[in-house]
C-alpha cells in the first residue's frame, strides 16, 4: 500500500530536531562516503556478546570540518548518541560486531 497524506497528521508540519523522524534506516560505517541524507539523530543497538561490554562508534558531525571526528563509547542495549546532526559513520574505529545503527531522518 503507498503512502497517503490523508491519514499523515504531522505531514504538514515542519520538522525540527525536536519532532519525530520521518524515516529510520540500517547505516553501513564507511570512511569514505558521508549518509544520504544525514541524520538528525542516531541510535545504536550493542548486543551483550561485544567484547569487553563496551562499543565504540566514530562519527563526523555535520558542522564539523573533513576529517574531524569524534569516538564515542556505549554499553550494550538500544540507546540514542548524544543529540546531534551526524554526516558520517566511520568504519576506522567503530566497532563491527555486535553494534547495529541506524539513522533517524526527515526525508
């Protein structure tokens, strides 16, 4: 079934950091390629299998400059990242296994 507005009461509404996101989706770590769109807003899941408890995931903020970023740790379970617009998800220093995130979006 496609989309239908009509039964969309927030379509109309302009998006903030604040509002729900229009869109969720898997992000695959890359140090190459920045996500498309970037994200307002990550989550992360850490299964309780990662060594040492404890995932690390690196990211490049969107008002950063290229090749500035930031590593930042979690333990295991669905939690957010601190609020902030992200444009990229390295690969180099993010844990692989065990660690699934995803990207909120408003298109």
């Amino acid at each position: 079934m496609p989309y239908d507005a009509t039964r969309d009461p927030l379509a109309a509404l302009a998006s903030s950091l604040s509002s729900p996101a229009r869109r969720l989706r898997a992000v695959t770590p890359s140090d190459t390629e920045d996500l498309s769109p970037y994200a307002k807003a990550l989550w992360i899941y850490v299964a309780a299998s990662v060594s040492g408890g404890v995932a690390s995931i690196r990211i490049t903020t969107v008002g950063a400059p290229d090749g500035e970023s930031v590593t930042l740790s979690a333990t295991p379970g669905l939690q957010p990242l601190p609020p902030c617009q992200v444009r990229r998800v390295w690969a180099t220093g993010t844990t692989a296994a065990g660690l699934t995130i995803f990207a909120l979006a408003d298109r």
